[in-house]
C-alpha cells in the first residue's frame, strides 16, 4: 500500500474536520455557553495532527484500490475518534465509547444516541452533533476528494465508499471525479438551504431548522429535542420534512439530469418507479391500519404513518410519534420497511430498492425458465439495458450477507447484553441499516445508553459496516489484503 498517499490524504480528512467545527464555535460564540473552549482546543488538536501528515506527503503517489478501501475504513474510524473530543473535554460525554458512538451514528447518518438528555447539551455541542450528518450524509471522504490533486485517485476512494447499487446504476454522469463531486455537493447543499429556509418560513428557529435539516437530507435523524421532530406537533414542518427526506432517499444523479432537463433518462429509471411504488404502498397501509384502528383520524393518520414509513425507508430515523403503541399489523409494515432502503447514489443506507428490483427481475425470469421456456435464456433489464449477470450475483450476494449480518449481529448482541432477542435483533438492524430507532428497548422513546461498552463498539462497527456498504469494511480482515 501506499502509506505516504494514504497519509497525505488521512491529514487532509484531519484538517477539514478541525476547519468544520469553525461553526459550532460560531454558533457557541452566539448563544454565549460554556462549550467554546472544548470545541476550540479540539478544532487545533485536530488541525495540528493533520498539517504535518499532509505537508510531508504532498508529492505522494497515485492511490490504488486497496489504499481507497484502507482510507475509507480508518478514516472513517479516525474522524470519529478526533470528533468526540469536543464532548469528553466539556463532559457532556466523558466515556471515550459513547462520545466515540454518537460521532459515529452522526457520520454515518444513523441517528442512534445514547444521550438521555440531548437538550441539556450545549447549542454549540448539539450543532456540531447535526453537522457530522451534514459531512457524512454525502460521503465525507468524497468531500476530501474536492481537494485531492487530479490523478492521485479519487476515484478509488469514491468507490470504496460508494454502494454496489452504483456499480450497478452505473452512474457516472460527469467525466472527471472531482467535477462530479463538486455537482453532488452542489446539489446536496441547495436541499439543505431550501430546506432551511422551508422550515424558517414556517416559525422554527434558524438553528433548529439548520439541524433538522442537515438530519433531514442526509437522512439521518439527529433532533435537538428528545422527542424529535414530535417536539413541535406541527402538520407543516412534518410534511416539509417528509418531502426532503423524500428527496434525499432519490438517486443524486437524478437532480443533475433534472437540472439538464434531461427528462426521458429520469423518466426511464426502474429503480425510481419502484421507490415510488414502495412509497405509496406502505404509506397507503399503515395509513389505513391506523385510521381503520381509530388511532388517528383520516388526515392524521396519512400524516403520521407518511412520516414515519418514509423516515425509516430512507433510513432517516425522525420521529413524531412512539409508533409501539401503534396497532401490530402497523408496527409489521414498519418493521418490513427496515430491511429495504431507498435508492442507490442517495444518501440513504440499506439494502436499496435496485438490489430488490433485480433479485425480484431475476427469480421471475428464472421461474417462467424453469416452468414455461427451459430453453430460453434469462436477461433482466434495468433502465431498458440489459444487466450482466455478474451484477445480478452481486446483488444476490450483498442481499444474503446482509440477512447474515443481522442474524449473527442478533446473537452477538444477545450475549453480550443479555438482551432479549427482539430488541437485539432490532438494535443490529438498526445500526447496520444506519436507521437509529428500532424496536423494543432501542424503541423511539428510549435510546442506546443501556448498552455495555462492548456492544456499544460492536453497534459502532454495524453502523461503520453499513454505511460503507458492507463490502469495503470487510475486506480489510482478508489476509491477501494486507499482502503485497
């Protein structure tokens, strides 16, 4: 491997981070509290540590696959690790597991928590605590990649990051990496502004419309109030949030052919119909399940069951209500919703409905094979193309080591914890699914602050897991990987 290009970029990582927390200072300069000093010596801690890696290794060479995988690991784990200082220094926080978890849930947009109080917390604190799913919502290391030289891989890194569903898509719609990273950050950032200013425009404060909306796009749920965004009771900033979570659940590439006004490739897309399907569907049940249960009344259970299917199919993890007390058949659809995800190339994290749409394609084409034209040989299509049936494998593949994942995450956690199986099994899928919320004692009312350290580090991992697809973690424990 590359050390000297892996360094270089690890101190870059380094110095974006310590710049980044500029604004909590801002923001703990402005509401005049006693956590400037943590965020402050943290901000030079952190730039210090990157500066030397990064002056010494500035002529470094190209990167190669295997350095990608390396840097989106440990920089991952890095980052992290030098963002829960801010919260050990003040005390908000002071276990190095559980500031080490909550920086870890915010970058890779999971949402769980293990703060029993988050509005005790320091504004400048919580907006640090949302701004790590403002970087991790697109990628933070695509973010370093806008400042890497042209040609020392940044593609490599992109794909080590990336989700299969992408290979799949092929989505490449601009021929230089570092210009399609600056258009999806474009994009990305006009959503949280709009978003914002959605929000502002209908009475919420600009700090907690900045961080819901930097939960709401990168779809992943941090809420300065312990009851998210239930806090408010309001119809409008429900549906607001709805539909941006919405849209960051839909494949980026779609924005930039929009804005090319590149109708028939948006029209074309298989995987959008079918997210458009799944959103329809399961919104339409668990609306009638709850109005035919007289939970709600008619309008109200739209709005509640909306909110809450889209929040957990885009693995955003906002809540407005304790969807436990919901009826059974409710809580099943929801439950169904954890194991599917949105859209690959979105900011979102599962499994991703074009992993279904072409098992779905494939287990139909195989049928009518079998049954009625065992002659005949199968071709699925996607977005009218035919797809290799190398693609579908890996589909196959990233769907089965995924169930696996959470079998052997449910029995881990019961060991550890001593947990029932349920909530151990909800708290894996949760984690590595990067949702936040589950079910039983991770339920939306309570969080992860009763775990043990040991299976607070394991969930960390999960959620590490999951927002890199799986695939790029779990390579690094191959022995051929650390050969030369």
């Amino acid at each position: 491997m590359n050390y000297k290009t892996i360094a270089n970029v690890l101190g870059k990582l380094l110095i974006v981070t310590g710049t980044s927390l500029v604004f909590p200072m801002i923001c703990s300069i402005y509401y005049g509290e006693d956590d400037l000093f943590s965020l402050t010596i943290t901000s030079i801690i952190t730039i210090t540590l990157g500066l030397p890696l990064w002056r010494s290794f500035r002529r470094a060479e190209n990167l190669n696959l295997k350095d990608g995988f390396f840097i989106a690991v440990f920089g991952w784990v890095l980052i992290s690790a030098v963002s829960a200082l801010p919260f050990m220094i003040h005390g908000s926080i002071p276990s190095f597991t559980d500031a080490f978890f909550e920086m870890m849930s915010g970058y890779t947009t999971s949402g769980a928590t293990i703060l029993k109080d988050i509005e005790v917390v320091p504004r400048g604190l919580i907006f640090w605590r949302s701004q790590t799913h403002l970087l991790g919502g697109m990628g933070f290391l695509t973010l370093t990649i806008i400042f890497l030289p042209h040609g020392m891989g940044g593609v490599r890194i992109f794909r080590a990051e990336s989700s299969p569903g992408q290979v799949i898509t092929k989505e490449k719609f601009i021929p230089r990496n570092r210009d399609t990273m600056v258009w999806l950050w474009g994009i990305y950032l006009i959503l949280n502004l709009l978003e914002t200013l959605l929000l502002c425009f209908g009475g919420m404060s600009i700090f907690d419309s900045l961080c819901h909306s930097f939960g709401t796009v990168s779809t992943s749920g941090y809420s300065p109030y312990n009851t998210s965004i239930g806090y408010y009771n309001n119809a409008y900033f429900d549906w607001i949030i709805i539909l941006f979570m919405f849209l960051g659940g839909m494949t980026f590439m779609l924005f930039y052919h929009m804005a090319m006004r590149n109708w028939r490739i948006v029209k074309m897309n298989t995987e959008f119909k079918w997210y458009l399907v799944l959103v329809f569907f399961f919104c339409g049940m668990v609306s009638w399940l709850l109005w035919k249960e007289n939970t709600y009344d008619l309008m109200d259970s739209i709005r509640y069951a909306t909110f809450q299917v889209i929040s957990i199919l885009t693995t955003t993890g906002f809540t407005t209500a304790d969807y436990e007390q919901w009826p059974q058949a409710a809580q099943m659809f929801l439950y169904a919703v954890c194991f599917i995800g949105a859209c690959a190339g979105s900011t979102t994290s599962g499994i991703k409905v074009v992993h279904y749409v072409l098992i779905c394609k494939f287990g139909v084409a195989t049928i009518k094979r079998i049954f009625f034209s065992p002659m005949s040989v199968i071709t699925v299509r996607l977005n009218q193309r035919q797809v290799d049936r190398q693609i579908i494998d890996l589909a196959i593949c990233y769907f089965i080591v995924n169930i696996f994942l959470i079998l052997g995450g449910g029995c881990v956690m019961t060991l550890t914890d001593d947990m029932d199986f349920p909530s151990a099994m909800s708290s894996v899928i949760a984690t590595l699914m990067n949702i936040g919320p589950g079910f039983g004692d991770v339920g939306p009312t309570k969080n992860y602050a009763f775990i043990s350290d040991t299976g607070k580090w394991f969930l960390s991992w999960n959620m590490l897991v999951g927002r890199l697809e799986m695939f790029s973690a779990l390579v690094i424990f191959y022995p051929s990987f650390w050969k030369k």
